[in-house]
C-alpha cells in the first residue's frame, strides 16, 4: 500500500504510549472530535476514516512517520 505523505501535524506526535483505542496496538492516527481524541492504528484508522472523516476537526496521520 503506498499512502500518501500529509505534513500536517506541527505538535508533538504519537509515541509507543499511544495505543489504538479499538485494539490496543501501537497508535498511528490521532482523529480529533469536538468531543475528544481517538487513536487508532493503521488498520482502524481505514476503517474508521469513512465515519470520522466527515465530523473530525482534525486528522493526524503519521502512518508514514512512525517505523516499524
Ligand atoms: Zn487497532
């Protein structure tokens, strides 16, 4: 899968803390609400964006970032 690289996030990113919320694997996506944050891995994060894309406030992907 070759994904496409966004420079979006300025702030500080995800770490091996971060653990997605459905699953518990490393966190790769930070999905910002009016009501929160979600993290999500890889794989939740495609399969939530469908969802969450229209209501996120913002989309922190670093997918591309992380390695390993
Ligand atoms: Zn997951």
């Amino acid at each position: 899968m070759t994904g496409t690289v966004t420079p979006t996030a300025p702030s500080p990113t995800l770490s091996a803390a971060d653990r997605c919320d459905r699953c518990g694997a490393q966190a790769r996506v930070r999905v910002v609400l009016v009501s929160g944050d979600l993290l999500f891995c890889a794989h939740h994060a495609h399969a939530y964006q469908d969802k969450l894309r229209a209501t996120a406030v913002d989309w922190v992907d670093e997918t591309a970032t992380l390695q390993g």
